[in-house]
C-alpha cells in the first residue's frame, strides 16, 4: 500500500529567477523552492496509522510502514508554478489561461492549478488546453490577440 497525498498550496512553495546565477546562454536559472510542512507530515502520518489498521483488519500478518522521505514532486503531479486568478498581483493568468502581462503567453498544464486530487490530472489538461485554444481562435478571429 501507497500513499499520494495533496500538499496543499502554500506562498513559501515557489519558482523564481536566480539574480546571479546564470546558464551557458546567460539566462538566469530557475530556482524552485519547495517543501513539506507540518499538515503534510501529519497526513502521512496518519496514512501510517491508519492504513497499517485497515491491513490488519483485513487479516494481513507482518505488516511494515515506513517512510520514504523523498523530496517533493518525484511521484505526483505538482501544481500552482503559474496559478490563475483574477488579480495580476496575486495570480499570473487569467480565467483563460493567459498571461496577465503577456497576452500573447497562455499556460495549459498542471501550472495553472493550485490544487489537485491525487489522481491524474491530464484529462483536465486537455480540457484546459482545449478551452484556452478556442478562446484563443476567436480572440485572433476579432484581432484581440
């Protein structure tokens, strides 16, 4: 038995530029900076706890749990990089997956997604990906874009 757990959105979970770090191109390098925190050691905790008593229950003998301690994002779809809002000072897209600043920019994956079950997420990609795309068509049709 294994545990996917959500790691709820949180403002100290962030990508930035590097302000003097650079790649061979010179472009600064990407910086992501995320962690777990005590709600997420709790949730895991209690799957330990839990689990190991519906396997018992159940009639498992031997039963083990223990904890990985990998780093975040190495098994489940990490969201929210570039979230969606309606205030440019507290969201980077807007309701049509464009960028606020940057009309000609529209994000369709994961990014845009503050939160998530733990189950996989890329049919709402695509469903994303698709409603981005016609408002994108018909924005170019009326020269909005």
């Amino acid at each position: 038995m294994a545990m996917q757990g959500e790691t709820i959105p949180k403002e100290t979970n962030h990508v930035r530029l590097s302000t003097d770090q650079k790649d061979a191109w010179g472009i600064p390098k990407l910086i992501t900076s995320i962690d777990y925190d005590e709600n997420d050691e709790r949730s895991l905790k209690d799957f330990l706890v839990v689990g190991s008593e519906l396997l018992d229950a159940a009639g498992c003998k031997n039963i083990h749990s223990s904890d990985s301690k990998q780093a975040p994002g190495l098994d489940i779809h990490e969201m929210g990089g570039v979230r969606m809002g309606k205030d440019p000072k507290t969201s980077l897209l807007n309701e049509w997956n464009q960028m606020h600043h940057c009309k000609n920019v529209f994000v369709t994956d994961g990014a845009c997604m503050v939160s998530t079950s733990t189950q996989n997420p890329s049919l709402t990609y695509m469903a994303i990906t698709a409603r981005a795309v016609n408002y994108a068509v018909m924005a170019l049709k009326k020269s909005d874009l």
